[in-house]
C-alpha cells in the first residue's frame, strides 16, 4: 500500500475505492495523467484517450476540475 492508514472516519466502501483504484495505478491500467481531464472552469485540458507527456506534466499550470484556489502568478 502506498496510502498511509486510513481515518477510522472514512467510510469502509471509500476505503475500499481508494485501494482498488491504487491497485490499478500500481498494475498501470489506470493512468491518472489520461483523459478526459477538465481544468477547474470545466474546460478539456486533456481529451479522452489522450495522455500527458512528462513535458506537460512539468509544464502543467491549470488546477483539474473539483480543485478549488488559484495558482499564483
């Protein structure tokens, strides 16, 4: 397990999402860095079938959507 332990007050089916999509990171079936990926105003930074290259990923200056601040200038 990557993740630390979890609260006692995180619910047992979350717990169980959190270590099953950590199962398919660690597999490579899931790909946080693949699309469909929305910046924070809902706008496509990253299509559906398209993956981030280590250049974007360092380059990255958007927050995905969910996020909530501002990156400062």
């Amino acid at each position: 397990m990557l993740l630390t332990e979890f609260s006692p007050l995180v619910p047992d089916d979350v717990q169980e999402a959190v270590e099953a999509k950590e199962k398919e990171i660690l597999d490579g079936t899931f790909d946080v860095f693949c699309g469909p990926i929305n910046d924070q105003d809902g706008n496509e930074a990253v299509a559906a079938g398209e993956c981030m290259s280590d250049g974007d990923m360092l380059g990255m200056s958007f927050f995905v959507e969910g996020v909530v601040g501002e990156i400062p200038e």
